[in-house]
C-alpha cells in the first residue's frame, strides 16, 4: 500500500511525454502503483471537475509513447463526450469502494458549458 509515494520526487524520470496547452493536460509517466507500469491521465476542467482521471494503461514504454500521441490527438480534436477511468491504483480502488450505488464512478460525462 501506499506506493504512489515512490512517485513524487521522481517526476522527470518518470515522465514519458506531457502535453499542455490552455486548460488540458495529457500526462504520459511510468507508475509504480497500478498493475501496469506506465499510464496516461487526462486533466480538463470539463471532466471529473478538473481532476485527473486515468485513460490507459501500457505495458512498454513505446506503447505509451503511442497512447500518449493518440490521447492528445482525439482530445485537441474534439473533446468526446465521456471519458472512462482505468486506472487501477490503490486511490482508484478506494474510489470505487466509496461511490453511491447509484453512481458510475469512472465514467465522467463532459460538462456541456452554456453558449453565450
């Protein structure tokens, strides 16, 4: 338990690619607490009220140099209208234990934001 605190200090060895640009953040990094080595998280102030939520999980580097570039490409295209947490981290577990009933907990749904 608790290895994410492997994390902190480490975080440009970690880092496999970041992407960001005005309010979205697309963070490609190697893991020490998921049952894959390396994910990609997606922070955007439309999704999970700008928390991030974890999109996919690899298992080589290269492979999440290639997520990474797909996830940028699909969200500065058109933002999609959910996005799916994977991650498998002990937080995320957590989450899942807490949630209502009635309630997906990793499902977000974009906020729609009025037209002025």
């Amino acid at each position: 338990m608790f290895n994410f605190i492997d994390m902190i200090f480490n975080r440009e060895q970690r880092e496999v690619a970041r992407y960001e640009k005005d309010n979205l953040i697309v963070d490609t990094c190697l893991v020490t607490d998921s049952d894959q080595p390396y994910e990609t998280g997606i922070r955007h102030p439309d999704y999970n009220e700008g928390l991030w939520i974890i999109v996919e999980m690899y298992e080589t580097k290269e492979n999440a140099q290639k997520g990474h570039d797909k996830w940028v490409a699909l969200m500065t295209a058109k933002l999609p209208e959910k996005l799916y947490d994977v991650g498998t981290s002990e937080i995320a577990q957590l989450r899942d234990i807490f949630a209502p009933d009635d309630e997906e907990p990793r499902v977000f749904t974009k906020a729609h934001k009025e037209e002025e």
